[in-house]
C-alpha cells in the first residue's frame, strides 16, 4: 500500500466512477491528485466479478443506456467490448397467481397508471403533491394485483419505498430521466447494452492507471478549510490540498466533519436526502438454456417483487440479472445467501424450467448494507423535501468542488452522470488555473 503524501494539489475523496474519472483526468492534465477511497477496493456503487465459467458480472451499475455517450467512451478509451442487450418487446409479468396477461383487468388498471405517471410528469400540477406518498397515489388504481405490479415497478425503477416517495419525487425523477418508457425499455432505453468485461472493470483499468495515487482504507472524517489551504483528516493521517474533489453521495456526506461549517444548502442537502435500498444478483448457466422456451425479461409482483433480466454475453455463459428494490430489497436482505438464492430462483422456475435452480455460480450484494456507499442506484430526497430533486446542488464551496452521479446535469444516477461530473469538475479546477504546468 502507497504510504500517504503530505500534500497534494488536489485529493478527490471517493473512488467510485466520478472520483476515478476526475482523478485520471486531473493526473492527465499534469496536476498531482490523491484518491482516499474508505473501502478496501475501488468502484463505489460499480463492483465486478469473476464467474465460475470465467465470466464477468456486475454487482453495481451495469447497463449502458440509450444516450450515455461518455459512459460509450471512457469504455472504448480504456479497451471494453460493448454487447446489446438481448430483450423482448414487453417483459413478461406475473405473480403468485401465474402469469398477468393482457387480456386480465389488472393490465389496463397497471398500463394507465403508468401512462398517467408519464403525463403527470411534464404537466405544471406536478409540484404540488411533494407531502403526498405513491402509496396514496396508488389507491385509485382498481385491483390490488396491479396496485402491486406498479409498486414493484417503482423499486426496481428507482428502488424507492411506496410510502417514503413523494409523488412530486417520483414525477421529477420520471421526467428527469427523459420518461418512464425509456428508464423501463431495455433496447434504446436505461438498458440498452453492456460490457463484457463488466463496467466495474473500468473502475480497476482508471485505477491502475492511477498507480499509488490511489489510496485504500481511507475514510475521510473531517475536512478543514482555512485561508491557505485544505486539510483533510483519516484515522490519523492528515493530508494537505489546494483543492477537494468530494464525490462520496450527499447522504453518506453527511457523516464527514466540515470545518467551517458548510453553507445551510448543503446541510440541508446531506439531511434530507438518503440512499435507496437494493439487492442484486447474477446467476450464471452454461447456456441462455430459456431461450429455447422464450424470453427471460420479467417483473414479478409476487410475495417478493423484483425484476430478471437475460444479460448473457453473445458468446455465453447464460447470465440472468435479478433486481430487488426498496422493501422487497430490505427483506431479501435479511436472509442468509443460500435462503435469497433459493428464494428467488424459485419464483422463476414456472417460468424458466426447473434447470434455473442449479446456476453454476451466484454472485450477490445487499448494497444498502455497504457502510460506504449506503444503498443504491442513488440519493432520493426524504418526503417533503426538494434538496434531493437532480441534480443536487454542486457549486464549489470555496476550494471543494463537488461531483458524484446525483450533481449531474444529464442522466444523473447512473454511470454515465457519474462521468458528467469529473469532466465538470475538471474543468472547473483547470480554469481556476489550479497546478497546471
Ligand atoms: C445495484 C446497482 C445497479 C445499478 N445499475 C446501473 C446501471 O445499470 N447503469 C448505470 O448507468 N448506473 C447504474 N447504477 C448507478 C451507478 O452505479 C452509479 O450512478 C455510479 O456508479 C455512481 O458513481 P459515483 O462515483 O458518483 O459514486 P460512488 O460509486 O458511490 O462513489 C463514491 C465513493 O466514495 C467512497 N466513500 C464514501 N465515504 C467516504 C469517505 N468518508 N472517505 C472516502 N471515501 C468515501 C465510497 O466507498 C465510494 O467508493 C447502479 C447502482 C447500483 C447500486
């Protein structure tokens, strides 16, 4: 492990995307930059691994989507192989109960709900309704099996709680992120396509770029601003800067120390906002062996709700990406690995075939019980409040710059935000006129 400097121009706090990107970017431009990453490996809210047949998967952030043209670059700059995603027109829905067909009443009741969502979204009224939670919303639709089927919808959209999510949230966030079709839709949507490497390896290909700039274990707990310079406390080292790049999101920014005391904005920003809660799992086949009864795509409204994707590379192995949000994820999370892999599988053999319960390797992470990052995809703002509306507030404070996905003023949340911010951050440092040489 690199022994820690005294001093650098610049120390980006966070090795997630945002952080990495920065830093790479700082370090091209000849400006002498640290990581302090708290975690014992880098990629935050992003994490591949390798499969038992030699795959790669991701735990974090996976999917490129329609539009995430940075996200397209950084991968191609640092030697990815990009794949589509293989996707039906409509995923199949289902519960308990079997499969929801279209002809069933509970599909026009859950269609409308989510058309009127849409609309909803680019209309004034939207504003108004910030104290009213989804749950609320949610009793005017007809039947408890749609009322369900949209509750799910909303985890696995944005792995919010139905009764913690304002209606005036989940609105902005729809038409923040350009309508709920294109957050759904897999082909030309917030799924589009991946990486055969996995996206979490170009937190590792960023990093070795990085060298010994880049610092493990080191959590960040206090961050003292004075007329020279920056001092920046972990454990008990302390390091000297002209400059910070905080990347860690708002919520978990919350527990560093801020000496002077940041502006009331921010303050209110890191209270009120918090991480959402979700679970995912890969699991790997030999083959894509459902193809030959059908599509794997499916949200699943059952008991436990939660979303399966077929992510196989072209070449194989067959992958199937599951995602639980919001409570659902809360319980699944609970369980011990064995009970959540069985669990789960289970709710896809009447679908799949009973060869879905023998994946040749599981690969999973409860991701809001991660100390440092707290949940995922992202920040969501507490009920009521509108610190947390995208993107959060990121003007510098003094010499602390601020980045992370949620500051982006595109496709925040994801990767491709994540990457907005460094080279916004970039350039704010550069034209500061900071260390260039
Ligand atoms: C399960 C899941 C699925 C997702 N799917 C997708 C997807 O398919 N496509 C997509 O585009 N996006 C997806 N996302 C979102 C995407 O992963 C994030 O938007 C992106 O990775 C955020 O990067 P970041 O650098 O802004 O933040 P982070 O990755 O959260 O980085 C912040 C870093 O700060 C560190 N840190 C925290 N506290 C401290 C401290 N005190 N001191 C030092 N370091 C600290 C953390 O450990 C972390 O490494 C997903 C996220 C999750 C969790």
């Amino acid at each position: 492990m690199p022994s820690d400097p005294a001093h650098a121009d610049v120390v980006v706090v966070g090795a997630g995307i945002s952080g990495l990107t920065a830093a790479y970017e700082l370090h091209r431009k000849g400006i002498d930059v640290i990581v302090l990453e708290a975690a014992d490996r880098v990629g935050g809210r992003v994490l591949v691994e390798t499969t038992a047949l030699g795959s790669a998967v991701d735990l974090g952030g996976q999917w490129i989507g329609k539009g995430h043209h940075r996200f397209e670059a950084l991968a191609a700059e640092l030697g990815a192989t990009r794949y589509r995603m293989r996707s039906p027109k409509m995923p199949l829905l289902a519960d308990d109960n079997g499969t929801i067909r279209f002809g069933s009443p509970s599909t026009p009741a859950a269609i409308t709900t989510l058309l009127g969502f849409e609309l909803a979204s680019h209309l004034p009224g939207r504003d108004t309704q910030n104290s009213v939670t989804l749950r609320e919303w949610l009793r005017r639709v007809p039947t408890g099996r749609a009322r369900r089927m949209l509750e799910v919808i909303i985890e696995v959209t944005c792995c919010g709680d139905i009764d913690d999510l304002s209606v005036t949230a989940f609105l902005e966030f729809i038409r923040y992120q350009g309508g709920l079709n294109t957050m759904m839709k897999s082909a030309g949507g917030a799924q589009d396509s991946l990486l055969v490497e996995g996206a979490g390896s170009l937190a590792c290909r960023l990093a070795d770029r990085l060298g010994e700039r880049v610092h493990l274990n080191r959590a960040v707990g206090a961050i003292d601003r004075n007329d020279t310079n920056l001092v920046v406390t972990t454990g008990t080292t302390t390091i000297t800067a002209d400059r910070l790049v905080m990347t860690v999101p708002p919520p978990i920014a919350a527990q560093i120390e801020f000496r002077p005391a940041l502006p009331d904005s921010y303050i209110r920003l890191h209270r009120n906002t918090y991480m959402g809660a979700v679970y995912k799992a890969l699991a790997v086949y030999d083959t894509p062996f459902w193809r030959s009864r059908g599509e794997a795509e499916m949200i699943l409204g059952g008991e436990t709700g939660f979303a399966v994707f077929d992510s196989s590379p072209p070449d194989g192995p067959g992958h199937l990406t599951v995602l639980v949000g919001g409570p659902d994820a809360r319980r699944v999370g609970e369980l011990s690995v064995d009970a959540r892999r069985v669990l789960l599988l289970e709710h896809l053999e009447p679908h799949l075939g009973a060869d879905v319960r023998n994946p040749a390797s599981w690969h999973d992470k409860v991701w809001h019980h991660d100390p440092f990052v707290g949940g995922g995809y992202c920040a969501l703002p507490a009920l009521g409040t509108r610190e947390g509306f995208y993107p959060v507030a990121h003007a510098p404070v003094g010499t602390i710059h601020w980045a992370g996905t949620e500051t982006a003023s595109e496709h925040a949340g994801y990767i491709e935000g994540a990457i907005e911010s460094a080279h916004r951050v970039v350039d704010e440092i550069v034209r500061s006129g900071l260390g260039t040489r």
